[in-house]
C-alpha cells in the first residue's frame, strides 16, 4: 500500500510529492522499486499539468544514464504525434518508508537533486568521510540534537547536488561544501562557488529533505 | 576458511550490522537494491568496506555493482 503524504503546500509549490510506504518489513525491499513507480505516477501528474491532455500509463518510459541518473522518455507513437514537452528534469529519493520524487522544468528552473532522509546520527566514520575541515568545524558549535539534523541536511544537500548535475555518489561527497552564511546556504563544488538553488525542511519532523536546482548537469 | 569465504564471511557480517538485516534475507545473487538501503547507508557501508579491507574502490567500481556477489568479487579482486 502507497499512501500520498497530505498536501504540505511547502512541496507542492516545488513540484515535489511525497508518498509514505507502509511496507510489511519485508516488503521494504520493495521500496526502491516503489520508487520508480512514484516516478512515473508524478511525472504524469506534472506532464499532465503542462500539456493539457491526459498522460496514459505507459507513455512514460523511465530508464537511467550511465552515471545512474534517471530521464524519463516520451513513447511519441502513443501520443499520436502530439508534442510533448520533454523538458522535465525529476529526482527521486527514498528513506525508511517515505518516498519523494521531485520535478524541475530544466529551460525555467534548471536540473533537479532531491533527498530525503530519516533523521539519525550518521556513523562517526562516515561523517568523517563525508565532511570538510570547514564543516566539521562549523559544525562543532552545535549541540547534539542540533548537530546531528545539521549533519543530516549536509548530506543531504550533498546528495541532492551530487543527484543535481548527474554523477551521484560517482563524485566524493567530500568535493562538495556546504557553508551557512545567516539563513543562506551555499555551495562549492571542487572549490568553485556554485549557482545552485537550495530548498530544504523537515517532514514529520522525522526526516530532513532537500532540494538542489543547478543550471549544469554534468553528464 | 580460505582467505576468499573469510572476506565473504565478513562482507555478510557487515552488511548485516550496518543495514539491520538478518544473514539469512541476502545471499549472493540479491540484488543491491533489494537491500533497501538508502544513499547514506550505501556510503556508510563503502566506509566500512574500506576501513576494514584497508583498500579504496573507484566510485566507478561501486556503480558497476549489482548484486551482494559483485561487492564480495570486487574486495577479493582488490585485497
């Protein structure tokens, strides 16, 4: 059973739907296919929005480039020739039950990363791994509670960056800073500032999201 | 035990440990993404694959893996 999270006006002015799992324990190994079915079920719904005709099941065929990104392809001879736009970017993500699939207009909005993780303390080896200097430092003055969701959205803007311009986790995360400059964060990338927009909340107050929008997708 | 069903033995134990997953629910041919991990508990586990096998794989090595058997044959191939 998939249920759609209720509208959080948060996600829908970006695109973004959110869908709880409630797998039997071992169903979750079903999740990340529940992934690529919520994929599909949301592009419909954004196509749907856009085009102005309904999008059939089946139309849609999801596949993923070599660097694991996903696209998604139009079967044109099903549409009977109509044009469809397929100027949609979509990043999909899922953690410990919840599912969330966000879309971009890549001409207006530029190529999407999105991420969702439930919040938990992240392995001290892999905090040291996927930090900088800068950030384990700036992140010391935080206490713990505090410490562990600000370590949890750092890697999830990692994350959805990495998903962003297209290499995944093919890129260390550690090529990625993040720096919080009052309610502003930003991002370098291989030590050049980049011009990403950056969205993130928290859902349920269980799970930290994020949302990255960058011009270039690398690959 | 050889040195092959020792890295193995403790590919399995890791996984376990890290994805709270019992023993018996993977075997070899289980695809990775039926080990329902998300992207923070796939790179928490290469952290540990390379910590204890004291050896790093190429990001490209780990996209190239599909299943439990592809992890273990990529440490013994670098071990």
């Amino acid at each position: 059973m998939f249920l759609k999270i209720p509208k959080h006006s948060e996600f829908a002015a970006r695109r973004t739907r959110l869908y709880s799992a409630v797998l039997k324990k071992e169903a979750k190994k079903e999740e990340t296919r529940w992934g690529r079915i919520v994929a599909e079920g949301a592009l419909k719904m954004m196509l749907e929005g856009v085009s102005g005709f309904a999008v059939r099941p089946g139309d849609i065929t999801i596949s993923s480039s070599f660097s694991g990104k996903p696209f998604f392809s139009f079967n044109t001879s099903s549409t009977s020739g109509r044009q469809v736009p397929e100027r949609f970017d979509f990043s999909v993500s899922h953690s410990d039950g919840v599912v969330g699939v966000s879309v971009s207009d890549r001409f207006a909005e530029g190529w999407v990363g999105f991420d969702i993780e439930r919040i938990r303390k992240i392995p001290n080896e892999a905090c040291e791994a996927l930090l900088t200097d800068k950030e384990k430092k700036y992140l010391k003055r935080f206490a713990f509670s505090e410490r562990m969701e600000s370590e949890m959205l750092f890697w999830c803007i990692k994350e959805s960056f990495l998903k962003a311009i297209g290499t995944g986790l093919r890129v260390h995360p550690k090529h990625v800073e993040i720096r919080q400059v009052g309610k502003k964060i930003l991002i370098s990338y291989r030590g050049e500032d980049q011009n990403a927009r950056i969205n993130w909340g928290k859902y349920n107050r269980s799970y930290i999201w994020s949302r990255v929008l960058i011009q270039s997708c690398l690959v | 035990m050889d040195q092959s069903d020792q890295i193995k033995d403790k590919v399995y134990k890791m996984i376990s440990k890290i994805l709270g997953m019992a023993r018996d629910s993977f075997e070899d041919e289980t695809p990775i993404e039926d080990l329902a991990a998300d992207s923070l508990e796939l790179f928490t586990l290469l952290i540990a694959f390379e910590k204890e096998f004291n050896r790093q794989a190429s990001y490209e090595d780990l996209l190239e893996l599909h299943t439990v058997g592809d992890i273990i044959k990529l440490i013994q191939r670098k071990t």
